[in-house]
C-alpha cells in the first residue's frame, strides 16, 4: 500500500500515513487531538485545517490523503482539555418560569372523603 508523509504546522510534526487516511486519523497517530464534536461526520465543521501552499481549508475528518501534504492546524480546531475553574464569577440568574409543576395525587374513596354515592378514587391537587 502506497504512503505519504504528512507535516503538521506549527507543531512540526512529520509521518508516514497509508493512501485514504483522512487527515483526522492522521493527526491522531501524531499526538494531536483535533475537535470532533460530531464523531467525523464533517457536520460541525469544527476539525477545519488549512493545507499549505495554497491556504485551502478542509475537514480534516473528511479529507482523504492521496499525496504529501503539509498541513496548518488553527487553535480553534484543536480539542484541548478541559479545565477545573479555580475561582468562579459571581453570576446572577433570574427566574421566571412560564410553566409551573402542580403534583396531584389520587386518593382512594373512604369513609372520611368519599360520599356513599361515590366509588371512584377523588383527586386532590397539592401545591
């Protein structure tokens, strides 16, 4: 099977993928995690590159290697990790439902709150 070398910007990063490998699993066997926000579908778009030289931006989940290529990876494309705030902004929200929850519940008929006419559980709003 044929290879090519791929070259990541700015990381410098150089290898060897097989013909049809998509940019995507190229990356990723070079240590670099790219946003995939859609699982490689290219509906979010969020895994844009730029080949080089002529600047045209791809998919990096769709686009297929069919020869060497040089690649710029922008910092928005890249999936960093997630990070623990250590301190949070005061933040105020307001409220103002346009549903509210109301609960009912079924009370079986007895003699303290059913009527001898009625046999039908009766239903009580709580709020």
């Amino acid at each position: 099977m044929k290879h090519f070398q791929v070259t990541f910007k700015p990381d410098g990063k150089r290898l060897s993928v097989h013909a049809g490998a998509t940019l995507l699993e190229a990356a990723s066997q070079a240590g670099i995690i790219l946003n995939t926000v859609c699982g490689g579908k290219g509906i979010c778009k969020k895994c844009t590159v730029r080949l080089e030289p002529d600047g045209r931006k791809v998919l990096a989940c769709q686009h297929h290697v069919t020869s060497d290529l040089t690649v710029t990876i922008p910092p928005e494309s890249r999936f960093f990790e997630q990070k623990i705030l250590a301190r949070a902004s005061k933040a105020t929200l307001e409220s103002n439902p346009i549903f509210t929850q109301n609960i009912a519940q079924a009370i079986p008929p007895s003699q303290s709150w059913a009527s001898p006419s009625t046999s039908a559980p009766q239903l009580w709003l709580l709020n």
